[in-house]
C-alpha cells in the first residue's frame, strides 16, 4: 500500500543565522515551517567561538549557543525542526517535489534556501586543530579579538587583501603569504595593501604547518616555493582568505547562479527565478556574509514566502 506524500507550505532547506530567522518569522505569520537542518546543523557559527558583533548580546555569546537560542526561538512559535538533508530537488512543477535523505519525497508550497556557504581551507590537520582556537576564515567576525597582535594572513585576490586592510586598523602586524609571485586581487587592492605600513607581504610563500600550545596559535610554519627554506614566524592567529564555496551544488542547473555557485535572486528580494523558490544568507550573499545579514535576509525569504502564498490562493478564491 503506497503511503500518501508529506505536504508541507514552507519548507526550509538549511539552519544557521538565515533559516532559524526564516522559520520564526514563517512561523509567526501560520506557515507551519519544516526545516531540514542539513550535515552541518547550526551552520558556520557553530565551529565559532565567540560572537560578540550580534546584536541583542551584550557581553557575547559562544557560537554553538547562539545557534541553540535561535532554534529555541523557532522552536517556540511552532517550527519543526528535523535532523536529515535535502538529496534532490524537482522545481519543474508545481508544489516542488524535494527528496530527504535519498529515501524520502515531500511537496512544498514554497521552499527557502538557507543552505550557507564554507570557506575554503588549507587542508591541513594542523589548522583543523585550532580552528576557532586563532585559525579563522573571517576577519570581520574575529579580527577583534586580536587587537595589538601580530597575525597571518593567506590569500592573494580580493577578499585576501581586504581582510589584510581590514586587520591592520586592529592589530600590530599582518604577515600576508600569497602563493605565487604576484596577487590576484585588483590594482586598486593591491595598492592599498602595498601602501599599508604594518602589512608586510611574502610572495612565493605556503603555510605547511599552524603551530600552537593546545591551547592557541603561536607560530604558522612557512614554505619559500623558490628558495625551498622553511621558517617559522610568531603570530597569535591566523585568517585563511582563499575563497567560500557556496553550499549550493544540489541546484545546478536548476537555478540561476554566478561562476561561483551563489544562487541568484531578483535585486532588493529573496525570490529566484523560479516562482515560489527563496534564497537568503550566505548561499546567495558573496558580499557581506556576516550573520546579522543572513538573518535579514531570512527575515526576507519568509515574508517573501508569506505574500507569495498570499497571492496564489488569492488566485484561487
């Protein structure tokens, strides 16, 4: 005996900062949300220390905690929260077909994409081991804590030499290692990071090694590529700036997207494309990707989400 499909109105792909945001609002407004929290539930924030640039936390708050709070919040106005991730998607027709866990098929009325993105790393066991422990891929979120410090930075485009600009007004010294010979970044960039006294640059230069007490960074282990000389230089922390990677390969070809994965949505809104699909935080945010705007923009989604089905059973009456 075939056993009748899961009908949900607002199903929300991902957790974090966006998709709790998301389901306390859809909640509030009688949507019912269903949110699959994906492999990763809580997202980014949850292998963050402290968060202390979120507002409504005075004295800051843990990541992991943050993440608990917002869930709380969902929780409360009447979210189903369920462990699993979305393994296929079918927007071809309408209610969307969606898969969970590969076993499972439900229908949506509207679907909310919060499904993140994650910086890219070194792949080194090393820097695994302190992440959030010194080793950081935002500089924005955790730049402070490293005031009158010296610290690492590896990348060489655009983002690398923001971030570089951006801790030089916080710390004492920024070592920035770019890979090749020359910088990625625009002339503009690279100009500014060239004309910043306390960041010193080294081309040809890896990071083999993050050195540390068990407890925090102390050193990172440098590799000349020419020279073959390896070094070890004192820093307290280090910023990994070579790129996210949107989590977003389930929609390929489904959605509109940038080269680099970002979904993207109609300027000013959360609506892709495709009529009924939402997109918010860092899966279509390659700009900002703080966790106060992935919040507003789930905030978005929802009420996006909220009119959408307004208007289609407006149609219907």
């Amino acid at each position: 005996m075939q056993t009748e499909t899961e009908h949900i109105r607002c199903l929300i792909i991902g957790s974090g900062p966006a998709g709790y945001t998301a389901a306390i609002y859809a909640a509030r407004s009688g949507l019912q949300p269903v949110i699959y929290t994906g492999m990763n539930p809580g997202g980014q924030l949850t292998q963050t220390t402290e968060v202390e640039n979120f507002p409504g936390y005075p004295n800051g708050i843990l990541g992991p905690e943050m993440m608990e709070d917002l869930q709380k919040q969902a929780m409360r106005f009447g979210t189903e929260i369920r462990f699993g991730y979305v393994s296929g998607v079918d927007f071809s027709s309408y209610p969307f077909q969606v898969t969970i866990d590969e076993t499972k098929t439900v229908v949506a009325d509207t679907v909310i994409i919060s499904t993140g993105a994650s910086a890219k790393w070194l792949g080194l066991e090393s820097e695994a081991r302190y992440n959030g422990f010194g080793v950081s891929g935002c500089a924005v979120c955790d730049g402070y804590f490293f005031r009158g410090q010296e610290v690492a930075l590896v990348g060489g485009g655009d983002t690398a030499a923001e971030e570089a600009t951006y801790l030089s007004k916080l710390v004492s010294k920024v070592h920035m290692f770019v890979r090749r010979g020359e910088f990625r970044a625009s002339r503009s960039m690279i100009d500014r990071v060239l004309n910043t006294p306390n960041i010193e640059v080294r081309y040809h230069s890896e990071i083999t090694e993050v050195i540390g007490n068990d407890k925090n960074v102390t050193a990172v282990r440098v590799l000349n590529s020419i020279t073959r000389q390896e070094m070890d230089i004192p820093v307290s922390g280090l910023f990994v700036a070579i790129g996210h990677q949107p989590n977003t390969d389930i929609f390929r070809g489904l959605l509109d997207m940038d080269e680099t994965g970002y979904i993207k949505t109609l300027p000013g809104r959360t609506s892709t494309a495709i009529p009924g699909v939402f997109c918010c935080g860092d899966a279509q945010d390659h700009i900002y990707r703080q966790a106060i705007t992935a919040a507003g923009t789930g905030c978005m989604a929802a009420l996006d989400a909220e009119r959408f089905l307004a208007a289609r059973e407006a149609e219907l009456v």
